[in-house]
C-alpha cells in the first residue's frame, strides 16, 4: 500500500525520451483532466490540486514535460519547444486511450493546450488557461529570460527559499517564509552532490535565447478561438507580467461564457490552490459533459 493518492507512470515519446506523469485514479465515464506546468516547472506543482479534482471523481493526469523532474532530458535542446511538447502529450494521449480531456495549463502549458487545440480542438472537453494567453508580453518575456537556465544551487532548503524569495518577492508580495519554503520543494530538488537545485534541465533555456527578437510573433488568436464553447476558466494574476488585463478582456470576448478571475496581489503565476480559482475551476468541471 501506499499514501500516495496518485501512481507514478511513463510514457516514451517519438524520438525515445521515457516521460513521467503521475495518474491519479478517478471514476470511469468522465473525461480526464490533464494538467500542463509551466515552463521551470514539473508535477509538483498540481499537488494540491490534482487531489482536489481526484476527489470528485475525476481521473487526473499529470506529466512532466521532458526535461522536468523525473522526465528524461532531451539530447537535442532544440526540441524544448511548444510543438515537441505539444507532440509528445499527444503521445501519452494515444498510450492512455484518451479520445476527450478537460486541460489545466499554467503558462507554457497552456501554450501546449492551445497548440493541440489548433490542430485538434475536438479533443477539449473543457479547459483552463492560467496566466497566459494569444499574446505574452515583452516585458514578461525578458523578465523569465533574467533567472531561466542559469544553475544555481544551494546548501539548504531555507537558502533556496531565501533565494526565491530575492527573485519572485514582487511577484507573490504576500508570501512568507512557509509560502517559499513549499515554492522551493516544488521547484527544486536534492541532488547526487547533496545541495538543492532546480528540478529541470538548463537548457531549455536554450531555444528561448535563440530566439530571433525581431521576429514577428505567431498570431495565436485562432488557437483560442478553437476552444470556443467548451465550459473554460480564465485566470490572470494582477500584477503578472505575462498576461495583460487588456488581452484577458479579449481572450473572455474570444470565448463566450468563460469565467475569469484575477487573483489579487499575485503576479505570474497564481497557484490555482486560490479559494476563488479553485471555485471556478469546480464550477467549470460541473459543466463537462
């Protein structure tokens, strides 16, 4: 027996990296919920969450895209990106039979969400978006340029959380030390020389500096678009960086019906453990079908 409420799995993708989701177990006749970190990010941080859903009845999976947490690294940075990820979800969806899914996406994974939405918005039973949408802003974008892939390490896990605190404060002003301490373990984890590191490989950091600057960005509105009428949930952060209240204005005009909530003092990204995130994601949940 175990006193986990969920069972690690894997799952390999096209080019043979073996990926690691956690299953947790729910009622038949439900589509599942799949839910999709962030960018630095792995399963851990749905820890809350997951279990929550699960305990409505709700079967729910949780991967780790490649190059997070117990997901192998990729040989080749260059597929650190949203269409490979995209590829490689489409795969655990073909290992688990899933024909239909309710997604939660907290910043790059809900760039994933809408990505396979564009090619295959059937699939969506229902979706949540967090703290990202069509349009990221620049400032943003250089602000996760500023700490993503640099290595640091620690000797402690209250160094870490100290460390964390330095980087994010204005992002989550109202954190204590308890709010950082559990932001560490779930960024963060032992290593074989004994110090505490970011759970992820630095170079996925690598496709994002080699980027072209002056590029113009995709447009992503169609994208959106696709997920139109499913029960949805949009969340923003009022201080985020990422998402503006002007393109959260428009992502809810894009998608009639969608609830919308701004988490107070909070930048990017909420947690989804906010009482009124988690009732909007309940009230959504209510409505699949």
């Amino acid at each position: 027996m175990t006193d986990k409420p969920f069972t690690h799995k894997h799952w390999h993708s096209a080019d043979g990296l073996a990926l690691h989701f956690r299953d947790y177990p729910g009622g038949s006749g439900r589509p599942p919920v799949v839910c999709l970190h962030g960018l630095t990010r792995n399963a851990r941080d749905f820890e809350a969450l997951a279990p929550h859903i699960a305990g409505q009845g709700w079967r729910v999976l949780v991967p780790e895209m490649r190059g997070r947490g117990r997901s192998a690294y990729a040989p080749d940075p260059a597929s650190y990106a949203v269409p490979t990820y995209a590829a490689d979800l489409l795969a655990l969806l073909a290992q688990e039979r899933i024909e239909r899914f309710v997604a939660i996406g907290t910043s790059m994974g809900g760039l994933i969400a809408m990505a396979l939405a564009a090619v295959s918005p059937e699939r969506f039973a229902g979706i949540v978006l967090n703290d990202v949408g069509p349009v990221v802003e620049p400032a943003g974008l250089e602000r996760i340029k500023a700490y993503v892939g640099q290595g640091r390490s620690f000797p402690t896990w209250i160094h870490a959380a100290r460390a964390l605190a330095e980087l994010h404060g204005e992002t989550h002003p109202g954190h204590g030390l308890e709010d950082w301490l559990a932001m560490a373990k779930r960024t963060m984890t032992l290593v074989s020389n004994g110090r505490i590191a970011f759970d992820y490989d630095m170079k996925i950091a690598e496709p994002i500096f080699a980027s072209d600057r002056a590029a113009v960005p995709p447009d992503l509105w169609p994208m959106l678009r696709a997920l139109a009428g499913r029960p949805a949930v949009l969340v923003r952060g009022a201080l985020s960086s990422i998402l503006s209240a002007a393109t959260l204005k428009e992502m809810a005009a894009a998608l009639p019906g969608a609830r919308t909530v701004t988490v107070p003092a909070t930048g990017h990204a909420p947690t989804l453990d906010e009482p009124e995130v988690r009732a909007a994601i309940d009230a959504m949940l209510a409505e699949v079908r």
